[in-house]
C-alpha cells in the first residue's frame, strides 16, 4: 500500500499516523520530528507543565510504545533537509527515504522581537515548545521581575501562571486593548479585571521600545518613556505558520500552505494539515491555530489517503484557562456587529457574537452549558433570537430543538 511520510510530530502528525493504522493501513508509515521526544500537548506547556503540576510522561499524546506496537517508524531529534517532489524523496541526515504519500504537519513557529531591539538577549523567551518551557522555567521564582509582551492568550496564560507563583508580572500590549484581534471589548474587559484582580500591571496602548541589558536581559524601555528593571521576558506576539519546507519544495503558499477541502496540496501526492495550512471556509479560506482542527484535520487527510475523499469542514473551538477561568471559544467571531451579554450567576458570563440575526460565535467564562450550546446552534447553522439569549431565564437547551 505505500509509504505515508509524515514530516512534523505534534498533534497533527500524531493524529494522522494513528488514524491511518487505526483504518487499516497496511503500509509503511514514518513520523518524522524535530524534537528528542515522542509527540506530546503543547497546550498544558505553559501552564500545569509550567507550574509543575504535570509530569512530562503524562504530556505524551500516546505512550512512545504505540508507535512501535503499531509499526510505525517514529524519527525523533530529526531534521528533514530538503522534500523533492519529482523523485518523491525526503532527505534526512545524509539519508533519501522514498515515500508515496506525503503529509506537512510542520505547524508553527513563534514570532520573536528583533535582535537591534534586544531580542537576542539571554532571559527572553517564547513560549511554543517543550525546550522553551525547561528553559524559562528556573526563573518562576517567588518575586522575579517579568516583562510579558503581548496580550493575546498566550501572553495572558503566561501572565496568571507567573502571577500564581508570585512574580511581579507587568504585560504590555500595543494595541489599545489586550485580546483586540480575537475578542471582543467585553471579553478583554473581562480578563482585564482578572489579572489585575491578581495584581498584574496590564499596560495597553504601549508598545516595547528596546529591552537593555549586556549578554542578559536587566530592563525594558517602553514607547511611553518609562523604563522597567525585568528578570526576564516572555514574548507572546503570534506566530508564523512552519511553511519553510514546503516553500523550498516549490509548493504553493497562501497564509500558510494551500490546500484544498480533501488536504491536497498543489503537488501530486503532498498533503498538509494543521497549524501550517490554510484551507477553504465559508466561500473563503482559513488558517485555524487550534488543537481541535490539527486533530480533525489530519485524521480527514488520513482517511483520503486511503481513497475516502472526504471534504474536511472545519468547526472551529478554542479554550483559554487562566486561573480559575476556563474560557471556552465556540465559532469565529469575523464580521460580528452586536455582542450580547448573558450571565446566569456570579461566577459564569458568556458574549455571544452576533452579525445581524446570525450567531457567529460565543466567549463562554466558566459557563460549560453556554459552550455547548452555543456550539451546537453554530454548527447547526441556528440563531436564536438576541433577546432570547440575554434573557437568563431562556432554557438553553430548548433553544437546539427549536
């Protein structure tokens, strides 16, 4: 039946190398990754992993034994060189392995603040993989000094975790709210209330002018002329879909790697999934960072290697968790022109994201219920009514049988 290649072992290409032994597939497949161990969640890296509350075993998405056990040849600490799509061959430390079918799953990187403004100093970080977490980890100490930038989900996680454990957390975010790209006013009120209730110093509208230090990282010069002494620095200002691979293999690129509703790529026999793709959505075309469409977009190209050709119909959901806070993100909120409100006690609140009478997406706080519900009318494609939604005495529930 072939040779599957799978470059690139988080979530994604776990994913499809399961799924396809799991349907049957009788060939050879190979994971190849970066990383000098098996494939694990990335999400819990900032926070229970960070916080030692998580072994690193326990981080595995599957036992290392799984992949031998179902004959699948797992490549760790290696880095591919160079993909040729006329031969069909992929280079690896001096060895040419021949494959049938390939998959990228080459995720993402972290965007990094330029070396002429101190990005290169020693004690700045980004917060992407397991090798970046060991490394900041030694400086959670009780009363460090830590400079946060950004104040999108990342930088807010890192922010309740340091703000846990102690340290003097000061988040600054250029835009003039934290969360202005993906939420919306009400939410970013939200979370803002929450760190600052945890004695974050949350500072929107400025931006990082350079950081000082000589080898390390020892103070912050902010766009406001205030000057801050830091310990260290995360830096969470988005990432870049992992495409260098694919760009040097002359496969074509479009906010990530293009690909079409089955997976294909512009060359015969390459497939993409997760991070790194952008796919088509609503008439459109989309790029989901989420665990969610890694997982489900990868077992969709895995089944089409094997002849389903099935359509893969992304339902995007996202979760954030920042102290006793689980926020959970049903549908994209792209285009809303009214939020509205519903709060059903004291400790839960949801924004539910309206364009017109359609119900885009919903911002669930502690509100399980208002998740899936909210979830399961956007898949369905229903909108209730607004005044039904901000009233708290509407049954939920009914509203899905309506």
């Amino acid at each position: 039946m072939g040779h599957v290649i799978v470059i690139g072992a988080g979530q994604a290409g776990s994913s499809c190398v399961a799924k396809l032994r799991n349907d049957g597939f009788e060939g050879r497949v190979t994971l190849i990754g970066s990383e000098p161990v098996p494939p694990y969640q990335r999400p819990p890296l900032s926070k229970a992993y960070l916080m030692g509350e998580m072994a690193l075993e326990r981080l595995y998405l599957r036992p290392e034994a799984f992949y031998a056990e179902h004959d699948i040849d797992l490549r760790m600490d290696t880095t591919v060189e160079a993909i040729d799509t006329a031969t069909q061959t992929v280079q690896i430390k001096g060895e040419t392995l021949q494959y049938d079918d390939l998959v990228l799953t080459t995720g993402s990187v972290p965007n990094r603040l330029p070396a002429a403004i101190g990005g290169a100093l020693g004690g700045v970080h980004v917060v992407r993989d397991l090798a970046d977490v060991d490394a900041m980890a030694p400086r959670f100490v009780k009363d460090a000094k830590v400079l946060i930038v950004g104040g999108g989900y990342i930088g807010l996680e890192a922010a309740s975790v340091a703000a846990k454990l102690g340290l003097q957390v000061t988040l600054v975010e250029m835009s003039e709210r934290i969360l202005q790209r993906v939420a919306a006013p009400e939410t970013s009120d939200f979370f803002r209330a929450l760190h600052q209730a945890h004695g974050v110093d949350i500072r929107e509208g400025i931006g990082l002018d350079s950081l000082l230090g000589e080898g390390s990282v020892s103070g912050a010069l902010l766009s406001d002329g205030s000057e801050l002494d830091v310990d260290f620095v995360i830096v969470g200002v988005g990432i870049t879909p992992g495409t260098a691979l694919a760009k040097a293999a002359g496969i074509t690129l479009e906010n990530g790697i293009k690909v079409d509703a089955q997976g294909h790529t512009s060359v015969k026999g390459v497939w993409a999934a997760g991070d790194c793709t952008s796919f088509p959505y609503r008439g459109g075309r989309i790029r989901l960072e989420s665990v969610p469409n890694a997982i489900d977009q990868a077992e969709c190209v895995a089944e089409n290697i094997m002849g389903a050709a099935k359509e893969y119909v992304a339902k995007p959901w996202f979760w954030s968790d920042q102290y006793d806070v689980k926020l959970q993100i049903a549908g994209l909120n792209t285009g809303y022109d009214r939020v509205v409100t519903r709060r059903t006690d004291a400790d839960s609140v949801a924004f539910w994201y309206y364009r017109g009478d359609e119900l885009l997406a919903v911002d669930a706080m502690n509100d399980p219920r208002g998740f899936m519900v909210g979830k399961r009318l956007i898949e369905s494609g229903k909108s209730p009514a607004p005044e039904l939604i901000a009233d708290p005495d509407t049954d939920l529930k009914a509203l899905l049988k309506a």
